[in-house]
C-alpha cells in the first residue's frame, strides 16, 4: 500500500505529487535550464515534448531532442542541460516513483516484474533516450491519465496509479533495445577528455597532466570541455569517481573506505560527503537500498 497523493496548482496545470509518486504533464520552462550531476532513489521516466540540449549519464553523453524518452532507474547519476528560450521552451512531462509502489501489483506478471527488477537494478537493456513519437502508445498514456486524474475519487486514486504505472512500464519493456540515434558526438578533444579521465579518475587529478598528453593549455581544455559539456572538468571527474565507486558497491563487498581509495577519494569522510552530495544517499544506504 503507498500513500495517497496530493494535488498541487502550478501555472493553472495540477500536479500529482507526494513521496511516493511525483506526475507532471507538460511542464514548461522558459528560463536557461542545467542541472548539476544528481541521482535520487525513485524511477524517474521524463517525456521531451521540445527542447534541445545534452544528457550525461554514465560516461556517455546524449543530445536531447523532441519527441524522446529520457529513462532513469534509481541512483543512476545523469545531468541535463537545455539551451532554452521564450521561442523555444523546454516542455516535458515528469513522472517520477518510487518501486515500492509497484510490487504489489507485479505478482501477477512475471516477466514484466523480471523486467521491471532487472530495470531498477541497471541491468536491463534499456538506453537512457529512447526516440519516441507523440503518437506512441506509451505518450497517449501520459495524456490521458493528466486528463482523468482530477476526476479519480480519492478512495480509487492508488489503484488508478497502479494501472497507469503498469501500462507504462509494459510500454517501456515492448520499447526497442537498440542504441540511441541521440549518442551525441563530440568534438574529438572532448572524447579525448573523458576517455583519459576515464582512466585515471583513481589517480589525483591534475589539469596539467591532461593538458600535456592532449598537447593543449590548461585553460583551453577547460574551456572546451566546459563549452561542450556544460560542466567542468573537475565536477566530472568527481562525478566519475561516485559512478565508478557505485559499481563497486554493487560488485563486490569491499569496505567503504577501500572503496574510496579505489576511486581515487581516499579520505572517508570526504568520499562519503561527495557521495551523499551526487547520489543523495550515503554510501551505506546506497549499498543496504542494492541488497533489500
């Protein structure tokens, strides 16, 4: 059983929104919209109906485009960052849930609950930007369940959540497994970049060791990298270090503090500060969340 949801007014459009379970149709942004690398315990599926920009998530980044599916399991670190004008507005739909909420209802459905099980654990073969028309079944769901939702009685409403939850991820696990045609290609420095950070994210970073192998200044590859990413050069870094120190949590059973030395933060505390800050949970939690 999962709490009922609230109703709350933004821009003459109701919005669902509770701990449990957050639904917004066509949210709509005018203003410059970034976001710094974060991840949060809930499955979080946001529907682009415009906008252009650039996803990062998990050492890859996407371009993001109308008319795509941006998927994200619980604690996969990502960013978004979209070029946003009065002309061109960012519009998405945003739902986001926590699993809990449907493994009452999966029981029944064993493949589906398989697939939804493999999805939260980032073993499923799910690309985060799915390329998807505003006539696909999966977008039909999200506007009709934005046109009945105030008119659900209270005492109905979870279980209408439920169905609705259902349908969505059935969409999602029919929703074709090949590469994203939105894999963004970099300039080649930039590629450069993350592959060599990559590679030495457990080493302590220096600009100036990355600068010389790429025979570049320091303030020009920071300044690439930044124009092209949106972030700096030192947050990805410590963004790549928590994903990487995130694999091992899930791998293996080695000591936090291993952890960290591993992932190039070999100060406890710090590791577990920075961790908390990106992933939104301490390392501990994130591991004991894995094994529930």
């Amino acid at each position: 059983m999962f709490i009922s949801c609230g109703y709350l007014e933004r821009a003459g459009e109701r919005m669902v929104q509770d701990n449990w379970f957050q639904y917004e149709y066509r949210r709509t942004s005018t203003d410059y919209f970034r976001e710094v690398f974060h991840a949060h315990s809930q499955m979080e599926l946001t529907y682009v109906h415009e906008g252009r920009g650039l996803l990062i998530i998990d050492g890859k980044s996407y371009s993001i485009e109308p008319s795509t599916l941006l998927v994200f399991p619980p604690f996969r670190m990502h960013r978004i960052q979209i070029q946003v004008t009065e002309e061109e507005p960012f519009i998405r739909s945003v739902l986001v849930f926590e699993p809990a909420m449907l493994h009452g209802y999966l029981h029944e459905f064993p493949s589906l609950k398989s697939f939804f099980q493999r999805l939260t654990l980032q073993q499923a073969n799910v690309h985060p930007v799915i390329a998807m028309a505003e006539t696909e079944p999966f977008v039909t769901l999200l506007k009709q369940f934005s046109s009945t939702m105030g008119s659900i009685r209270e005492v109905e409403f979870e279980e209408n959540v439920g169905v609705f939850l259902l349908s969505l991820v059935h969409q999602l696990k029919l929703s074709p497994d090949g590469e994203s045609a939105f894999l963004k290609k970099h300039h080649h420095h930039v590629e450069d970049i993350i592959r060599w950070i990559e590679k030495h994210y457990m080493e302590p970073f220096r600009l100036e060791d990355l600068a010389d192998e790429l025979h570049l200044s320091s303030y020009h590859v920071a300044h690439l990298f930044k124009e092209s990413t949106g972030t700096t050069i030192v947050a990805y870094t410590r963004a790549t270090r928590i994903r990487h120190a995130c694999s091992l949590l899930r791998k293996s059973t080695l000591p936090l503090s291993e952890i960290g030395y591993r992932v190039g933060i070999p100060n406890p505390s710090y590791f577990s500060k920075i961790f908390s800050e990106i992933m939104g949970v301490t390392p501990l939690t994130y591991r004991r969340h894995l094994i529930k």
